[in-house]
C-alpha cells in the first residue's frame, strides 16, 4: 500500500504552518493492523517528516518518519496502512476519542 499520495501531499500543510492554529487538522491516518498504534498526520515537509498526534503506549504530538513508517511491522509482520476511508479531522475530536 502507497502510504502517501501526491494528492495527500498537496492536501497537507508545510510543517509549522499550523502551530498558531488553536485546533490542527489531521489529513491522514496510519495505522498498525495487528496493534493499537495510530499515526494522524497533520503537517508534512514534502519528504519525510511529519507532525501530528500519536497515539500508542501514550498519547502525544510529535514528529514522526515516512521512511519508519514504511520499514516498521506489527507485532504479527503486518506493514503499517493508511486508512483509506479516514475523513479530515480536528486533532481535539480524535483526542476525544480515546479517552471515551
């Protein structure tokens, strides 16, 4: 699976252009099939870095890789996916819902 599209990479923001923003969107989400780790990305530099929030052993924002993101496995081998049917989202709704 193509973890980023041309059409995602001109639908996320620079990096750092949303940092005054009080509630970012997320564009994207990756995800591990055979875990409980999530990726939701929100900004993007172009070429490997993105921003955004993580949620796994903890929650928080930070930066992630695209090269890790596609050499990483599950703890059953599986590759990570994006979720093909995931819709835009403020990072405050998918806060939320962890915690409901």
């Amino acid at each position: 699976m193509q973890l980023i599209t041309d059409e995602i990479r001109r639908q996320l923001p620079p990096l750092y252009t949303t940092e005054n923003t009080s509630d970012p969107v997320a564009w994207v989400k990756y995800f591990t099939p055979d875990s409980s780790w999530t990726w939701y990305a929100a900004e993007f530099d172009g070429q490997d870095t993105f921003f955004g929030l993580v949620q796994g052993l903890e929650e928080e924002l930070g930066y992630f890789s695209l090269a890790e993101l596609q050499q990483a496995r599950g703890p059953s081998g599986l590759p990570i996916e994006r979720d093909l049917h995931f819709q835009p989202t403020p990072l405050s709704q998918l806060r939320q819902r962890i915690r409901t």
